[in-house]
C-alpha cells in the first residue's frame, strides 16, 4: 500500500515492512547497525517487523542463530531492497499500526513515520542496565540493590532475530540539512519521543520512574542532498521552526501509534492505578489490601467494582497528585520530613474522594496516620480500601 509519495521518495507499506524508496540522494542519519551512522549512498529505508511481541520463539529458531549481518541480509531480500544500499532498523511492532504524521512553516515540512510499543519494554534514561555488550556479545550485569525485584526476569539482550526497536521513528524533511543539522535534529525527535511518553505517564518497567522511552528505540532521519543553488540548513534546535516541527510531529505519531499498538490513551491512563501502580498500588494490590482489611462480603463488592473505582476521576486526580509527591520527594525537591506528611495527606484525600465525602478529610487522615510508615503504594492501597468501606457504612 502506498502511504506516500513526494519528489524526493515513495513509502509504501508491504506486509511486514514500511519501505521508503529514495528518487533522489538523501543524507541519512541512522541507528542502524548495518549501514547505520552517517550515510549519502543509501536508495532505501526500512522498518520490519521481525517478531510478535510477546513469547514469539517458534519462527525464530532460524534467525536466532543469525548475526546481526546475516539478519540484514536476510530481512533486505525478503523484502528485495539491496541490502548493501539499505538502512534497515526491526521491531516488535506491527506495521499495520504505524502512524505518518507531518508538521509545516513555509517552504519547511516534516514527514514522520513510527512505529511504537511501550507495555513490555518501557525504560527512563539512566535506569540501571542489565546486561553489558562485550566482544563476544552482550553479557548479564547483576544488581542486588535493584529498585524493583531483584529476581525478576530482565529484558532479553538485542538479537539477531528481534533487532531490537520498540519506539522507531522514520523521520524526512523536505529541505537539505547539513550533517551537524541531522545530528541536532535527532536530539529534538527524541525529546519529542520522550515528551510523549511523559505526557501519558508511562511507567518505567525497569525502575519507579516514569519511563522516557523503550530500551530498544531507533531512528533514522533523512533529508536531501542539497543540488546546485540549493542552500543547507545549519540548526534544528528547540527556538527555530524545524526543531518545532520535529518535536511536534514526534509527539504526535508515537502518542498516535501507542494508541494503536497498545490501546494506551489519556483517558485509558486516567486511573488510580495509572498513577501509583508503579508504586505497588495496582490491582492485585487493592484486591489483597480489601482481602486483608474488609469483612468478606464488602470485599466481595469491592472486587466486583474494582474498574470502576480506579477510573474515578476524582479519586485519579488524587492519585496522580500523590504520584508527583512521591517523585519529587525521590528526586529531592521536598525533603523526607515534609515528603511524609505530604504522602500521608494525599492518601486522606486520596480515602475521602473514594468514600464521597471530602468533608470527612480529617477523619481518614487520622485513621490512616497509625500507617504512615507503609510504602506511599500499600498506604495508597489501604487508603482506598477504607474510603470504600466508609463509603457503604
């Protein structure tokens, strides 16, 4: 299916593959490990989608055992692109979510085109690593004082056969950019990445921050060789309009695409749990906090409305206000001593817009004061169990 065609390239999607045709030489700029850096003699740009996302192991025996090189290969001509003029960048992502969107000033547009999945790979910048890249590969990096669980199951290596890329951004612009513009320019089509992450909330899978990216991501940004007469832009950054453009339409095809590929939108990440599940207050949280804390019948009742508690918007607002609290005590910004009475305040509010009754305010945080010590999670936990208890008795 053709997506679009300009003077200066076709993009068409092809079963497992988005594959943009250069009609004219293209300065490139590309995480790609074959053909990857900085390059002016590719004719195509790929993005494949080299496995499902979850568990897919049995189509991978074959190019599990592959290098990274004998995968370029393979994937180019399965998808006849030569691979020795092709910048080619996998994902878990399905293509048929992919979203284009393009942002303009003048004579200047910006085309990008992403694919994008955050649900089992979500990291923030400066989350500790896990595994360490070697000569002969990349080798696991232990660390006993991880902020999460300590024996979880870590994220697989990148491989041959899931080259890896969970967020992957196509990016073309209109005008020739000289190399040191590309270079900036991919410091804005990140941050636009980012900023689209941080707006939905997305929680690290890797720490309790909130996630600014995937541990995979990739791009690649194209822009014409200038012809004679033809100047060169110089600057891509946040005061001129081509960094606005990039970061814009960034913003716009991943938080589209997140939508697409994991049903993740603003009004879905309005939760209770959306908020302080990367504490610990998640649903399985307030299921045993209502186990422990309720007689069995109201327990009953709180199970059964479980989704529909989280989703207050009320109770959310105060959830994520909670939330903030907790990360700028972690960050330092507020100080321990003024973090807690904070923390503890809000799980009040937090009990009081659950049991519909914000008068009643200094009821629940003297209630809940005895518990001020618990994790900001299991008091959130224990927060809304008893505002739902109260709210029936």
């Amino acid at each position: 299916m053709l997506l679009e065609e300009t003077d200066r390239y076709t993009l068409h999607r092809q079963g497992r593959y988005l594959l943009t045709a250069f009609t004219r030489p293209h300065r490139v700029l590309s995480t790609c490990r074959v053909n990857g850096g900085l390059r002016e003699d590719l004719t195509h740009l790929v993005n494949h989608q080299s496995c499902e996302g979850v568990g897919h192991t049995a189509d991978l025996n074959r190019t599990q055992c592959l290098d990274l090189d004998d995968y370029h290969v393979q994937a180019c001509l399965a998808g006849r692109v030569s691979p020795t003029t092709t910048a080619l960048m996998g994902t878990a992502a399905n293509m048929q979510c992919a979203v284009l969107a393009r942002a303009a000033h003048a004579d200047l547009t910006v085309t990008v085109v992403a694919t994008a999945g955050v649900l089992g790979n979500a990291t923030r910048a400066g989350d500790p690593a896990h595994w360490h890249e070697h000569t002969e590969g990349s080798q696991p990096v232990s660390h006993p004082d991880d902020p999460l669980d300590p024996n979880r199951e870590h994220p697989e290596p990148p491989s041959a056969g899931a080259n890896a890329g969970t967020i992957v951004t196509l990016v073309f612009i209109n005008q020739p950019c000289t190399p040191a513009c590309l270079v900036r320019a991919a410091t804005l089509v990140t941050e636009g990445k980012s900023a689209a992450v941080l707006d939905l909330r997305m929680p690290s899978l890797q720490s309790p921050g909130l996630a600014t990216g995937t541990g995979t991501d990739q791009l690649a940004i194209a822009a014409p060789l200038a012809r004679a007469g033809e100047w060169e832009r110089h600057w891509a950054g946040g005061h001129n309009t081509l960094g606005e453009l990039l970061g814009r339409a960034t913003h716009e095809a991943v938080t589209r695409c997140l939508l697409l590929q994991n049903g993740v939108c603003p009004e879905l990440r309005r939760s209770i749990c959306g908020a302080l599940g990367r504490f610990g207050c998640d649903e399985a949280a307030l299921r045993a906090s209502a186990q422990a804390e309720l007689s069995s019948p109201i327990a009953t009742l709180f199970e059964r409305n479980l989704l529909a508690l989280i989703h207050d918007p009320q109770s959310a607002a105060v959830a994520f206000a909670m939330a903030e609290i907790v990360d700028l005590a972690r960050i330092g910004v507020l100080h321990a001593e003024i973090a807690r009475e904070a923390i503890l305040n809000q799980a009040a509010l937090l009990a009081a817009a659950v049991a519909l009754t914000p008068e009643r305010f200094a009821d629940f945080r003297e209630r809940l004061q005895t518990q001020a010590d618990l994790p900001p999670g299991r008091l959130a936990a224990l927060a809304v169990v008893t505002g739902f208890e109260r709210k029936w008795s």
